[in-house]
C-alpha cells in the first residue's frame, strides 16, 4: 500500500506500507516499510517529469529489492483513486499488472480523520439533507471485516439518501447501484418534488421568496447540481461494482459456521466464488483442498474458544493452530485475504508522523533520515514498549 505527500520543505516523499500475516505474533500486521523520494532531486530529468508513475513503480519495486524481498511474495497493491496510481494506462497500477498479472488491485477507503470540525460538519451536513446523523466511523486497521460496517452499510445508504433528494425514488431502488446514473436528467425530480429540508421547504414559502422565482429556479438548479457532483465524486471513488468486497462477509464467524447464513452468498458447498478472483492468492492444487475444507468446517464439532471467537482474525488464527491441522489451507488462504489492503490510514498516520519529526526547525532533515526515525518509533511501538524501556 503506497501514497505520497509533500512535507514542510516542499519535498515529495512516498510512504510505502505492508500488510501480512505475521507468524510470529499471530495477527493479521500492518507496518510501515519505507519512505522514499519520489525522484531525484540531483536529477534534472526526473524533477521536470515530477510524480510520474514510472518513477514511483520503480521506486517501490527497487525498495523491496534492495532488501531481498521476493518480489512474487507481493499478492496485492492499494492506493488512493488518483490517476498516477489507479489510471487504466500508464499507471503504478498498470505496471502492476503487467508485471504481477493476477495482482489484486484494491481501491482503498481514504480515511478521514475524525476531528472534532469534522464531525461538526458531517452532521450540519446530513441535517441539512435531513437524513439520519452517522458519525465518522473508524475502521480497524487490522481487521478487513470491521470495513463492512464503514463501507457497505453507511456509503452505499448515504449515496441512495442523496440520490433520492433529486431523483425519482423508483429509478434509485429499483436499478443496482452500480447502473444508477446520477446525471441523468431524465430521472430529475420536477422542482416541486424536491425535496431540502423542513427549514429549507419553510423558507421558500415566505412571501419574499415568492416574488422571485427566477432566483428559486437558479437555488433548485444549483443545489441539484452540487448532489449529482457529488454523487459522482462518490460513485468514482467507491467501486459498486466490487464483487469481492460484499463476499468478504462470508469470513464472518457467524456466518462461516452457519450452513444457513452461507446459502445467502451461494458459499454453502463451495467458495469458488473467491478463490477464482483472487488466483495469485491460491494456487490450483490448492483449489480442491481449500473447498473441502470449507465443506467440512460447518460440520465438525470446534473447540468452545473458536465457537465463541468474535473477531474474524483470531477465528482463523484459531482455526490455523488447530494441532489436526485439518483447516490449515483454508485458514491461510482466508488470512492472507485479509491481508489486502484495504485503507489509507497507516500511510496517513506515517506522514502525520513525519510532520511531528520534520518542523519547520528541523526542514533540512533528509528522507533517509526522516525515513530511519520513523522506523525506528515504529520498531519500538511493535515491541509495545517505549523511548524509556527499549531494550534492543
């Protein structure tokens, strides 16, 4: 998972962070890697191309080289919606795929930071919709599953409770999210339909109001084009069409132990749905292996510790340390799902960081400088320990 900033000395920096299944601990780990240059700055050519993702592709893959890492052990990319990175030609996603053909390649949910303002206009906003007040949730940064609540549940009713303030209800219900057209003007709502709000429908009835209704006209005009722009602003950023994100849910302990909750994915026998998706993942020997397990695992008698686990994670991590060893495919293959990336908050964190380490006193701090602090705070953090008690 990669993103890029500019720090206080207007230097471009790309924070590259991992996640996988560390053995070690028995979680699910995500943990900064590296903070480059995105070019050289002794080099002409490349400060005139600036953030080009040629330039950004080989930084990452030389960073993992560098410090022999097998390059094929990489089973997926994430990053921000931008061009550079997730564009369909000439992308750092391109390269991506050209060079790791069955990548899976993630959109990630940028965060958002859920400051005191914020929340404050969040809510002014969705009153001023009138619709439910949703605060800013914050997903987990190691549980995938946590997303389904962030994602699924608040995006997809937020985007319909907006497209229903200005197009027709029928159209909004009845077509799947992904057809659903936001500018399309035949599916507007005549003025008189509309609707903004008790405040807003109280005000237009004032007789000042009334005596202009060229000025209503143009307020109608302009507040249906602010929803459609930002319905597409949605649409663009998250992807309806994602069919690997709802099926994700089936991981759920409660579901993956329910024969009935799973015929609502069509996962009962078989979650082929998945694993031919997510091929880099699982190889085909391990196809047939992985769905007899599956099979098996909603009819053997458990542990009461796995029964009762809650937490997606440790459900499967149980499952792995099982000593039969009976689920162990299916549970490594679930794990490492769960290992995609699947938000921006670790790289924001890391350039919050970098703020916190280069000030406007210290401006003249390199990236590789920069870079080894950073790593060093975060080595220490792993080890749940702190500035005073490390011990190397």
């Amino acid at each position: 998972m990669i993103d890029e900033s500019t720090d206080i000395a207007c230097t471009s920096t790309m924070c590259i962070v991992v996640r996988f299944f560390d053995t070690n601990i028995g979680k699910i780990s995500t943990q900064f890697w590296d903070l480059l240059p995105v070019y050289d700055c002794e080099n002409p050519d490349q400060v005139n191309a600036g953030a080009t993702a040629e330039n950004i592709f080989s930084n990452v893959i030389n960073s993992f080289q560098i410090n022999d890492v097998n390059i094929e052990n990489i089973i997926g990319f994430g990053s921000n919606g931008c061009s550079t990175m997730m564009g369909k030609n000439n992308s750092v996603s391109s390269r991506m795929k050209e060079m790791f053909p069955l990548l899976c390649i993630v959109f990630v949910i940028l965060f958002i930071y859920a400051a005191v303002k914020r929340q404050s206009q969040l809510v002014e906003f969705q009153q001023f919709l009138n619709i439910d007040v949703h605060k800013i949730l914050h997903p987990s940064q190691i549980r995938w599953l946590s997303l389904a609540s962030v994602v699924d549940s608040k995006m997809e009713i937020t985007y319909k409770d907006i497209l229903i303030t200005y197009i027709r209800r029928d159209y909004v219900l009845k077509t799947p999210l992904a057809n659903l057209d936001p500018m399309c003007k035949s599916q507007i709502k005549y003025q008189s339909e509309i609707y903004f709000g008790v405040k807003i429908m109280n005000y237009i009835t004032l007789d000042c109001i009334k005596v202009r209704p060229d000025l209503l006209k143009e307020f109608y005009s302009k507040c249906v084009h602010f929803l459609q722009v930002s319905c597409c602003q949605i649409k663009k950023r998250y992807n309806f069409y994602d069919s690997i994100l709802p099926l994700l849910n089936i991981f759920t302990p409660s579901i993956t132990l329910s024969v009935e909750k799973r015929s609502e994915y069509n996962a009962n026998e078989s979650i082929t749905c998945l694993t031919q998706q997510l091929t880099r993942i699982v190889n085909d020997n391990s196809l047939q292996t992985i769905d007899d397990q599956w099979r098996l695992l909603s009819l053997v008698a458990l542990p009461d510790n796995i029964i009762n686990e809650k937490e997606p994670d440790q459900f499967w991590v149980l499952l792995k340390n099982l000593k039969s060893g009976q689920f162990n495919e299916l549970a490594m293959f679930v794990l490492s799902v769960m290992s995609l990336p699947n938000s921006n908050a670790s790289c924001e964190r890391i350039f919050s960081k970098i703020n916190r380490v280069k000030t406007k006193s210290r401006n003249e701090l390199i990236t590789n400088t920069v870079s080894s602090t950073i790593m060093a705070s975060e080595c220490i953090k792993r080890k749940e320990g702190s500035c005073y008690n490390f011990q190397p």
